[in-house]
C-alpha cells in the first residue's frame, strides 16, 4: 500500500519561496529531457512550481514545453 504524502507545516518566508520558486524556472527553462528520468523530474519541478505559486498567491505563465534532446545531443549521449 502506498504511503500518504506527508505534509509539512513548517513556515519559509516569502522571499525563500521566491527564491525557490525562481530557481526552479530556472532549471525548467534550461533542461533538455534526455530520458524517463529527465521527464519525471521536469514534472516534479513544474508541480512544485505551481503549488510554491499557489503559496504565494502568484499566477505563473506557463513555460515553454521543456526542450527534446537535440540531435548533436543525441549524438554525445550515444558515444
């Protein structure tokens, strides 16, 4: 049987969770999702986004759908 998602109740002031919430933009907007991994984390990282936002009472744009790997990439991945 699954286990709950436990809750946490301790406080992070608004500019740490500014802060977080910029850094995970910031890692979204940068990743290129090579694997299942990559695209469970992109996932990951955009729902803590959209509840760090929710905290915060702020609207989020969405961003742009997170980057394939390239073909060079690929290329690099490969050897």
């Amino acid at each position: 049987m699954a286990r709950p998602k436990r809750v946490h109740t301790t406080k992070l002031s608004q500019d740490a969770l500014t802060t977080l919430l910029d850094l995970i933009e910031i890692k979204l907007q940068s990743m290129e999702v090579f694997d299942r991994e990559d695209a469970r984390e992109a996932k990951s990282l955009s729902e803590a986004r959209e509840e760090i936002a929710a905290i915060l009472g702020v609207s989020v744009t969405p961003i742009a759908p997170i980057r394939p790997m390239s073909t060079a990439a690929m290329r690099m991945h490969r050897a």
